[in-house]
C-alpha cells in the first residue's frame, strides 16, 4: 500500500506532474495493475486495492488523491453491465402484429390481381385491342408491372397514420 506524508501542499503539486500507467479497461472487476511514476522518479505499483470503483462511497478518512483511471463507458462497472431490452407496450406490439398481416393481405391481393390482369389480358388481347398497345411484354412482365402498379394502389391498406398516433401518444404521456 502506498502512503503519503500530508503535511503540506507539496504533495499534491507532485502528483501534477506523475504519470501513470495502467492495463487498458477490462471488464474484471478485481484485477488492476499499474504503476505511478512521481516526478522523482519513484515509483510504486498500483493493484485493485488502491482503486476505487464507480459508485463507491469511501467512509472513516480525513481526505484522499485520487485520479480517474477509466471514465464513461470504459468503467469496470459499466462494462460488466447488462444490456438493456428494448420495452414495448403490449398495444404497440399488437398494432406491430396488425401490420404484418395487413401487410400480407396486400400482399395477396396484389398478387391475386396480377394475376387476374395477366390472364384477361391474355384472354381479351384479340377483342379489346385498342387498350393493349404493347403487344411485344412477357407475360411475366407483365405480371411484374401489374403487381407493383397494384401494390402502389393499395399502398394505403397500411395505416401509417396509425403509428404516428400511437408515438405521440407515448411522447405526450412521458
């Protein structure tokens, strides 16, 4: 353990001018080495009994020095930390539910209509000429464009509107 004579300001003028050198931020809560070098070229080896940890109260003493090691993220305490979970209501994860199945029912129905414009196209290109001015599209292509033109029409099947509200709902009640 280091000890310090602190009978006069000389000593924390020393410390200004110290270096130390320690491990890079680990997780290991009990595992600390480093060294400070004091401006006369002492030095003396630091180890977890001189460190104290984020959120440590320090009781029974007059004064310390201390310097922080590792601040923010780099904490030992924080690293060893849980990551949060994400919360959510269970009105918002219904809502997420009604979406995905709307999403397939326009999904369905786009794909559905494709399909009945390929085959009446197909069926009625001899009668009603004058409204297929493209003869020379695939029939895939033709579904390929016929379902993204339907998809476009029922781009309102999903209610944006509707999550917009249930956001500034929760903005509003926090």
């Amino acid at each position: 353990m280091i000890r310090f004579a602190a009978d006069d300001e000389g000593l924390f003028k020393n410390f200004t001018e110290s270096k130390i050198v320690c491990d890079m931020p680990n997780p290991q809560l009990y595992k600390f080495q480093g060294t400070l070098t004091m401006p006369d070229g002492a030095k003396h080896g630091l180890s977890a009994d001189q460190v104290l940890l984020k959120g440590s109260i320090l009781r029974n003493t007059g004064h310390i020095y201390g310097i922080a090691c590792y601040t923010g993220h780099q904490t030992k305490v924080m690293e060893n930390s849980l990551k949060s979970r994400v919360k959510k209501s269970k009105v918002e994860l219904q809502t997420n539910m009604y979406i995905i199945i709307i999403v397939a029912i326009q999904l369905s129905v786009c794909l559905l209509s494709a399909l009945i414009n390929v085959i009446l196209t197909a069926k009625n290109k001899g009668v009603l000429s004058y409204l297929y001015y493209n003869d020379t599209q695939s029939a895939g292509a033709l579904f390929a464009v016929s379902f993204f033109e339907w998809f476009i029409l029922l781009q309102n099947f999903v209610s944006i509107s509707l999550l917009v509200t249930l956001e500034m709902c929760k903005l509003l009640q926090a």
